[in-house]
C-alpha cells in the first residue's frame, strides 16, 4: 500500500506541473495524511490527524485540497445521510460499498463480488450500460446492537426498526387509547419516522399510526438484536 501511495503522490505532482497547479509542502501534507489513513474523514478529522503529526492547517485550506483531489480522482465526496460531508480514498480498479450506522454513524467497507457480479447481470439483462453505482446499507451496527436493552421507548428508536411491543404505561385511559390503535403487548411494528417536527410514524398491519411524542414515551418497546432475523 505504501507503493500505490508514493505512486499516487508522484503522479498528482506531475499533473499539477502539467497544469499549472500549486502543489506546495503543505498541499502533500494534507495528500500525504489524507493517504496514510484508511477512514471516511471529515475536513475537521483530517485537520485533528495533522495536528496529532504536528502540522498546523488552516481547515480552509484542507477543504481546498480536498476538493482538488477530487477534481483530479484521487479522492470521492461523499454525503452521508445525517452525517457531515467525508472523503475517502479512490483507488483505480477498486470498487467497495458502505454499511452505515445510523446510530453511531460508523462506515464500514466491504466488497462482495457476487453482489457485483449480479448488478452487472441485471443491467445487461435490461441491455443497459452500467457505468458506476453507490450502495449504502443503513442499519445498526454490531457495538451498538450489544448496548440495546429491552424495554425502552417508542421514542428512543431509529426510523426503520422494526420492534416488538414490551409493555404499555400509563393508566387505564392511555392504554386502552393504544390498545384501539392495535397497539398491544406482543405486536410487531415498524418505525417510519421517529425524528423532527410532527409526531412519531409507526407502521402496522400496512397502516400507519401517528403517536404524539408523549403518548410514544408510553410504549416500551424490544429491538430486533439477532443479524439473522433481519434477513430473508
């Protein structure tokens, strides 16, 4: 890996003498840096990792440098969601996916040539010319999996979840009100929505259900933490 990254070095020094580009000692720290790790970082990341080095960069010019290696395809901006703008490295001839933690916002890479293989099938099988593709797979990651307990709120879930109903609060009144929702001990439901104005969403039997954030905090709900079940 090395190798590539002192190939990829000298070769984006002579593009900028070709065309005509500033490519000072700081602009191949931040190249330097940026290569030497193998994260998704953020302009504020980088900045930290170059610090942590001894090298002090203004977080403009880091951002500068960024979008300059992306301008010549040394590296891709991605935009996940809910999460602030990141780089990573783009290497000739490789390509790979994301698993994307909506609750840590951990990335996590990974490759599967069946996957691959497939995409291209179904884009012949439609004689279509497939020139590049993005997955994101958003979802939980194992470390926060671990941390889940039975028992919490509705509105403590991610949108969608799909989770089991523990047990309900409140009195007599509230259950009953959730109860002719179909909302009972032992039903299964799907979070749609669980954040920003408006109330929570909630999917049931192919309906959905509008919950206050205060009636959700009533219902006590299990997540789904065995891989295995999510599949099929």
């Amino acid at each position: 890996m090395e190798r590539l990254h002192q190939y990829e070095r000298d070769e984006f020094i002579n593009i900028c003498k070709e065309h005509g580009l500033n490519y000072s000692d700081k602009r191949l720290l931040v190249l330097e840096a940026f290569l030497g790790t193998t994260e998704h970082l953020t302009i504020a990341a980088l900045q930290e990792h170059l610090e942590s080095q001894g090298q002090r960069l203004a977080s403009d010019f880091i951002g500068e440098t960024l979008e300059l290696l992306c301008r010549y395809g040394y590296a891709y901006k991605k935009e996940f969601e809910g999460q602030e703008i990141q780089y990573e490295h783009r290497h000739i001839g490789w390509h790979h996916d994301h698993l994307i933690c909506a609750d840590c916002g951990r990335i996590q890479e990974f490759h599967n040539k069946e996957i691959e293989a497939l995409q291209r099938q179904i884009a012949h099988d439609r004689y279509f010319t497939l020139l590049h593709h993005n997955m994101e797979l958003y979802g939980i990651c194992g470390e926060c999996r671990k941390q889940r307990r039975p028992g919490i709120p509705l509105s403590f879930v991610l949108p969608g979840e799909e989770v089991v109903i523990e047990r309900l609060l409140g009195g007599k009144k509230v259950q009953q009100r959730l109860a002719d929702m179909g909302l009972t001990p032992g039903t299964t439901i799907e979070v749609i929505k669980a954040s920003g104005p408006g109330p929570i969403i909630v999917a049931f039997r192919g309906s959905r259900i509008a919950l206050g954030h205060g009636l959700s905090q009533k219902v006590l709900v299990s997540t789904n933490n065995n891989p295995a079940k999510d599949i099929g």
